[in-house]
C-alpha cells in the first residue's frame, strides 16, 4: 500500500483534466449551484478520488480479475515500485493485447484515459444517488416535482451532450466499465457497459420512487440502502401478494365511497386521493410483525382516520357508523370528541403473519403533531414495562401531513428526541401523506425547504419519496422501511406524494384557491382502476373476481350499517387507546374516585432520609461543595424536618417502595435547576462514572429514572403525558 500512496501523491502533479474542467460529483447539472461541492476541483486521484483508488485496490488485493485490465496494470507497478509515468510507454507495449482492446496501442495518454473515464463513471453513479430523486416522476397528477428547487432541470442524463458534463461521450456508450463496490446495479455483474448503468441508475432513482440518504454518515447504512434498491429485480410480487394488495385498495376506496353516500353532509376528512395508505400501513404492520413486533403504537391527524379505524384496527364498522349519529347518548361517563380525532386499543391476529398483535390509535385534538411526542412516550412505556430496551417487541408509527409535517414545532422536537438515551423509542416509521396542498395553502408558500420531509436529515433519517398512484413501489418502500428501522433501530421516513381528490373537508371548495390542480383532479384517474386494469390485463385477476372483491366488501359494509342502527347508546370505553385494566367494573361504570390511604411509618421515611443523605457506592468521590448538601440532608433527617428537595425524595421512595416505577424527565431535573435535588452523583475523578442513590434504598424495589431532556418543552411534555 505504500507504494500506492507514493503513486497517489505522484500523480495529484499530473491528473487535473478531468476533475479541473468539469464539475463532477459536485456540480451535475449546470443550475445546480445549491449543490455546489468542495471536491469540484479536487485533483486527479487525490482527496475524494483517493478514496476510490483505495477501493478498487484493496478489490484488487482479493481477486485481480475482480477489478478492469487498466486498474489490474496500474497496481501490479504500484506493487513492483515503478515510479509514476502518465503515458507509460514501456506497459503499454508489453500489454499490446490489452492495448489493441481498448483502441489504445502506441498511443500515449490513453492508459491515462481509461482511469479518467472509470472515475467520470463512478462520479456519474454517485450523482444519481445523491440527485436522483429530483427528476423522479413523483407527482401523480403530474404538474409538480413533489419539491421546491427551481434551480435542478427536470432530468440527470437524457441526451447524450449531457454526458460532456463527465468528459464522456456518444463513443463511451458501448464501452464497459467496472463498477465500484458502493452500487449494487450490476446484481451478479462485475461490470458493465456506459448504456445500461444509465438505464439502470435511471431505473432505480428517477421513477415513482425517489430516495434521499446519501446524507448519511454511516457507510455501512448507505450501502444497505443501495443494496435494497439498486439490485435488479428486487421489487417483484408475486400474484398471491398482488391479490391482496388489490384487495386492500378495494377496502380502502369502498369504505370511502360508502361513507360519501350515506353520509354526504358530514366532515369525515375522507382518504380519497391517498387510497395506498391503507395498504402501505398494513404492509408495513405486517412485516414488522414478521420480525417480532408484537404491539404498534400508531399517531395520525385527522385526514383518513376513519378508513384507518375501519380498515388497519379493525375497529367493528357499526360502531364507526354510530359516531355519524347525534341522536345516540354516551352511556357511561368521560368526553367524547369528534369522530376523526377518537382513538381505540384492539387485539387480534395478523393474517399474514398467523401471529397477535396489538394495535393502538391514539386519540388526537386538532393541534396538529400534538400526538406526535405523545406516541413516543406510550411506546417507550410500553418497552420498559416490556423490558424490550432493544424495540423489538414495540414500535411506533407517526402519520403527518405535509403542511404540518414542515411547519409544526413540535416534530423537530420530537426527532431531536429519537436518539438520545432516555427518551429512545428505538426508531419511529414516519408516513407522510403529502397532498401537495395545506389546506388552501400552496406548497411554496407553505414552507422554505424544497420538501416537506427535509427536517427528518437532521437526524439522518433516510427518506423514500414515492408515486402513491403506484401501489408496488409504495408496498416495496413500506417493507424496506420497516426493515430499516428492525436493523438499525432508527427513524425513516416514507412520504406519500399523492393528491386530495375532495377540499380540506367534504364541504370546502378547492376550485377558489387551486383551480388548474382541481381540474387535473377531477380528470385523474383513481388509483384502485389503475391498478385493477393492471392485474387484469396482465392475467393476475379477472374482472369478475374483480368485482366480486368489491360487491363482497360493499356488503360488509350494509350489513354493519343494518347493525349500527340498532344501536340506542355510545360507549366511551369502546374508544379508549389505553385501556387500563380495572378501569372499569363489570358494570361498565368507572370505578369509584375515592383515594386510599397513602401515608407510610416514620422508619421508612427516615431509612429513605439516610440513603438521601449518603453515598451508598465504594469508593466515589463526591464535590466537597455536594458533601456539604448531604450533611444538611442528613440533619434535617435526624431533626424529623424536611426541605422540598428531601419531600420529594421521601415520596418518590415510597412509590419506589410500593413496585412504582418513577421517572422524573425534563431540563436539568437530575441536578435541579437551583442545584437542590442532586439525584444524580458524579464521581470527581472517574470520567462519566455516575451514581443513583433512589436505585440503591431497597434490594427488592421499583427502578427510578431521572433523565435530563433535551431543551424542549412541547415534546418532552408530550413523551411524559405519553
């Protein structure tokens, strides 16, 4: 290798003509300068370029047939210790064969131009995975790019002057190249000609999926990624699961439809327009049931709640019916709310999986994203009580518009929350439904970053932008992400450009405000037809079994309406997200609000005084200024006299004492913001060595976590409410 870096330093003198005069990795379009990059006039196989050099060597250090003749030439006189010459007469001649190959006998430089042209190539590659996605046909209705940047053109390398951006040309198409080990494009193929790593990089990320990740730090993350959408033939169903996919749409879409003809009058904040939701939720439930999940904890807004309820819980279809009905009293005590703001808790088994699972919506005001903090807390409740400190047996899953996706507060709280220790919930699947309108409000006006999901980089989230009207990408994205988040245990996000068929809600008028939109709307064909007139044609389904999906469903739907009617009262605890067991008696009243005695003998408050006041660890030393505080404690307990910092301690002990798991969350609450509390003790001469003294008052006790939080108010009271 040390003769490699001695040809790598030698060459930086000679190896500026690609990189010097084109903008290569940094600069693919030629309005691109927002994406303007610090290695646009890196020298040849310096800086970045290095790198790649690096990589086809060690390639070549494990199988020299593994890498081109002309990188196979180039390290076997790297290893032998010839010094640098760019033409290299002397090989060139004794590799006559090799030359005559590639059209470069007794022509100096040329050796040269095949190492420029690999480079250009692996530049060319990595331009599509970094840019691909603006030029991805996202938009159904096809007016927009689903993003706000005027500066990138609608396409990477459609003719062929385009490939003068790279110092290749029309000669280069049919000439084959090898790949690098950071994409997958080849599948089994080592290399390929120019041509078809085009077609298949274009294949890949500008059709209806457009993929954002090479933000990522973590190589290994990137190359997950790359392997998960770049093989060739990795998006493929087989018929049996494109049945069901085109059932669920039929589910989705009638449900839709029969609600808008009983009840044509009423605000539903129907789905229409982003019918795949439905499949892409159960896709995604069912393949993290396939690896373990067994309890979902999910947070939406208003839009498509309903259809989620009917179709994704399995909430009984009378008793969402019933909700369309003012007449109908609560029969027990608590507040209701509107029908597209309840949540409900239900138990069953996932079909496809032939395992249970719990699902559990949460109920949500109108304050959008509120539930998103929410969510998290009730998911990392469930995996402490669970002791599934991994996430393997509980996850989450947030719905967002993408109005308030890009403009709510409280989701750069909540992100900024998924990695830190205490308030992990071990990676959230975010879906975003992204209509492309907020309410009357146009997405330039709405927001300043070109997509509604880009605050989700900050935590280095990958984000799969897809084509809603195309039901396979959204069923394949929707696997990948909830493999994703069982491998690395992080965030991902799914955004769902589709379109909203009716106004915000069934009484509103879009024309006022997006007339052009709402006339390509209205002529868009639904997305189940597309789909259906897919399968038909291609032999998977006929069109009588077709239609009897849809009349099958239809009188589902009837017979649940029949049923609805018969219906005097409503019950609350039929909607609860929570359902604590004893909440109610068999009687279905709420059980008496009388407290019980809570006082404990004076010995336990003063055993918890003294642990209060000691250092119950060997051998850690506390500031002297900390020693002080503890002896005071110490004598208010002897004194029978308590401050506030020595009360709370005492109570929080004595729920500890009882099995109640205590945790106290917020800014600075594991010193106390007046330096009173001191729950947390450090250790003076051990770096990062800490001490809980709660933890250490009884062997058999109640854990107690004391966790300071990021600065943020909004969230973090909503992970605690949760």
């Amino acid at each position: 290798m040390s003769h490699l870096k001695l040809f790598v330093a030698t060459l930086k003198r000679h190896g500026t003509k690609l990189l010097e005069k084109q903008d290569i990795a940094g600069r693919v379009f030629s309005h691109g300068q927002r994406y303007a990059s610090s290695g646009t006039s890196e020298p040849f196989l310096s800086g970045s370029n290095s790198n790649y050099v690096e990589e086809m060597y060690y390639a070549w250090l494990e199988n020299p047939k593994s890498v081109h003749k002309s990188w196979d030439l180039f390290f076997r006189n790297a290893n032998a210790g010839q010094a640098y010459d760019p033409h290299l007469p002397d090989q060139l001649e004794r590799k006559a064969s090799f030359l005559q190959s590639h059209g470069l006998a007794q022509t100096p430089g040329k050796a040269e131009k095949v190492v420029e042209d690999h480079l250009a190539v692996q530049s060319l590659i990595r331009a599509y995975q970094i840019r691909g996605h603006h030029v991805a046909q996202l938009d159904p209705l096809g007016i927009l790019d689903a993003d706000l940047d005027s500066f990138v053109p609608s396409d990477l390398i459609t003719t062929i002057d385009k490939l003068g951006f790279y110092g290749l040309h029309e000669s280069d198409l049919d000439k084959v190249f090898q790949l690098p080990t950071t994409t997958f494009i080849g599948g089994n193929e080592n290399s390929l000609s120019l041509r078809d790593i085009i077609k298949r990089l274009e294949n890949t990320y500008c059709q209806h999926i457009g993929l954002e990740f090479m933000f990522i730090n973590d190589v290994e993350q990137c190359q997950w990624i790359r392997q998960k959408f770049e093989t060739p033939g990795v998006m493929k169903f087989t018929n049996e699961e494109k049945r069901t996919l085109l059932a669920r749409l039929v589910r989705s879409m009638r449900f839709e439809d029969f609600l808008a003809r009983k009840w044509s009058s009423e605000k539903r904040f129907g789905l229409e327009g982003c019918e795949v939701m439905i499949p892409a939720l159960k896709t995604i439930i069912d393949k993290s049931s396939e690896m373990g999940i067994e309890y979902v904890i999910m947070g939406m807004p208003h839009r498509g709640r309903l259809n989620v309820l009917a179709n994704v819980i399995r909430k009984e279809l009378e008793q969402i019916f019933c909700q369309f009905d003012p007449k109908l009293e609560a029969a027990d005590e608590g507040s209701g709310d509107v029908k597209y703001h309840l949540g409900m808790y239900h138990e069953r088994i996932n079909r496809a999986t032939n395992k249970k699972i719990t699902l559990s919506l949460m109920a949500n005001p109108s304050h959008l994203e509120a539930v998103d903090p929410v969510v998290q807390g009730k998911t990392k409740a469930e995996q402490f009580y669970r002791g599934d400190t991994a996430g393997k047996k509980v996850m989450s899953i947030l719905l967002h518009g993408d109005a308030a996706f890009a403009g709510q507060g409280v989701v750069y709280e909540t992100f900024h929350l998924s990695d830190l220790p205490s308030y992990t919930t071990n990676g959230t699947i975010h879906v975003v439904v992204n209509n492309q309108i907020g309410f009357t409000t146009d997405p330039r006006m709405a927001r300043s970053s070109p997509y509604p999901t880009d605050v989700a980089r900050v935590v280095n989230a990958p984000i799969f932008h897809v084509n809603a009207d195309d039901p396979e990408a959204v069923m394949y994205v929707c696997s990948v992400a909830a493999e994703w988040r069982n491998t690395f245990n992080k965030d991902v996000v799914v955004d769902l450009v589709c379109y909203r068929r009716r106004g915000h809600n069934e009484m509103d008028e879009p024309m006022f405000t997006q007339p052009l939109m709402y006339k390509q709307i209205h002529k868009q064909v639904p997305v189940l037809k597309k789909y259906a007139d897919k399968l038909i044609a291609d032999g998977t389904v006929t069109l009588q079994e077709f239609e009897e999906e849809i009349a099958k469903y239809d009188r589902i739907c009837e017979e649940a309406y029949t049923r609805s009617k018969d219906n005097k009262i409503l019950h609350i605890k039929h909607w609860l997200d929570s359902p604590w067991p004893g909440f109610f008696n068999m009687d279905g009243e709420p059980k008496s609000m009388s407290c019980p005695p809570t006082g404990i003998s004076e010995d336990l408050l003063t055993h918890i005084g003294n642990v209060a006041s000691s250092v119950p660890v060997k051998d850690f030393k506390i500031h002297a200024g900390l020693s002080r505080i503890l002896k005071a404690r110490l004598e208010m307990t002897k004194n029978r006299v308590v401050d506030w910092a020595l009360a709370e301690y005492m109570a929080f002990g004595s729920f500890l004492k009882e099995g109640i798991h205590v945790r106290l969350s917020g800014q600075d609450v594991e010193r106390g913001t007046f330096s009173h509390r001191h729950h947390v003790l450090h250790d003076q001469e051990v770096d990062k060595r800490t001490c809980v003294p709660m933890n250490h008052l009884w062997e058999q006790q109640a854990p107690y976590t004391v966790c300071n939080s990021s600065l943020s108010e909004y969230g973090v009271l909503g992970m605690s409410r949760g």
